[in-house]
C-alpha cells in the first residue's frame, strides 16, 4: 500500500487523527489570527486547538454575533445607497431632451468668422469658393488645432479630390483664440474623423496633392510638385 502522508494541525504542528477539512468562515478567521497564515479547506486541526476555538467562541459569541448583524447592516445600508443613487441617474437620463445635452467650452485658435473671404488667402471671389464641410472643418481641426466655424468658405483650388491641400492647410493663419462650446455629439464626430484619417494614412501618397509640401517631394524625388502630373 502506498505510504499515506499524517496530516498536521495548522496551529500546534501535532498529528491529527481522523482529519477533516476546515469549513468553518470563524474557525478559518481564528486560526489566521492566531498563526498569520491563509487558512482554507486544505488545512486540518487537532481536537485540542478545536476545544480551544470553542471555548473561545462561547466566551465572545455574543460579540461575534453582533458584529455580523452591524456589517450585514452597513451592506444594506450600502446596497439601498447604491440603488437610490443608479435610480436617480437613470430618472435623470429619461428626462435630459436633446437641447439638453452636455458641453464642454475648450479655448481654442479659431479662423475669422467672414464667410465671404476664403480661409486660405482671404481672397473674395464667390464664383470660386467653395463651403467646408464638417469633415474638412474637423479634420483642419485635428492637424492644425485650428477651430472653423460653419459655413465658412475656401477657393475651389486650395483643394485637391474634396480635401485641402497641404500648402493651404498651413497657409491658414488663426484669428484669434477664444472659447468655443462643443457638445457630446460634436466630440464624438471628432473622434470618428480621427479615427478615420488614422486608419486610412499612408505613408507616402504621390497621388494625393495634400500629403506632402514641395520641400518633401523634392528631397525624395528630386523633383518639385509642378513636375509631377497629378492627372
């Protein structure tokens, strides 16, 4: 037969007969105190230091008692606050409408609000100008940290396939810097535009007229912009 291993009492370090695993919450505590080890269901005692948990129980039960009503109260206590506060938030949220939406005000360079000259240049040639749309007015915003307001107009040759040119995305000067109000739905628009000139950049685009400056297509080319066809 194979050699059986004698459990020991995880306090006296004696043999223990008959060992039975530790199921005891308070058992459990008491040895812990008392040895400053982690005790679980693989741990055994011996009768003798059982008898002295005992003895120590019937002296302090009542103690003990008390002390697991008073923390059962302080979760109730705890659980009830909880739920009032998830209650409240929830009534909150049915009630807010949509005027009601949350903004924030970030001080920001914004571009003057004339949107009859273009934003580029300045120049005021209706015919040739051409409104932004969101997307372009975030996506100024997102590499140039410069805030357009809508409705704002550009000349039709600052762009290139709907986008505006690298030349003129630095050509724009800001007007001034001021607070500006965006609410949740603006800030959330922002992220999706970031997201989305994230994900489709490219290192090196020859064909697009906005990703490089005439100084980066003559140092890797060798040749200036107005030499290359873009057609």
């Amino acid at each position: 037969m194979p050699h059986v291993p004698w459990q020991k009492c995880i306090e006296c370090n004696k043999v223990v007969e008959n060992p039975r695993p530790i199921n005891s919450i308070l058992l459990k505590l008491y040895l812990s105190a008392r040895t400053q080890l982690r005790i679980d269901s693989t741990c055994y005692v011996c009768k003798a230091c059982r008898s002295k948990f005992d003895r120590w129980h019937h002296k302090v039960k009542g103690q003990v008692d008390q002390l697991i009503l008073d923390k059962s109260s302080n979760e109730n206590d705890y659980e009830l606050e909880v739920n009032m506060d998830i209650d409240i938030e929830n009534n909150t949220k049915y009630t807010q409408t949509s005027d009601e939406i949350r903004s924030i005000e970030i001080a920001v360079n914004r571009c003057f609000k004339d949107e009859r000259s273009c934003i580029v240049c300045g120049e005021k040639n209706i015919d040739k100008r051409t409104r932004l749309n969101e997307y372009q007015r975030n996506i100024l915003f997102i590499k140039r940290g410069i805030y357009v307001s809508p409705g704002a107009r550009c000349c039709g040759y600052h762009f290139y396939k709907c986008q505006l040119t690298y030349e003129a995305i630095h050509q724009i000067v800001p007007f001034k810097s001021e607070l500006v109000s965006f609410n949740s739905n603006e800030i959330q628009k922002i992220i999706t535009d970031f997201r989305a000139l994230v994900q489709n950049q490219e290192a090196f685009d020859f064909d697009n007229n906005a990703s490089l400056d005439d100084t980066a297509y003559y140092n890797i080319t060798g040749l200036l912009k107005s030499m290359i066809s873009h057609d």
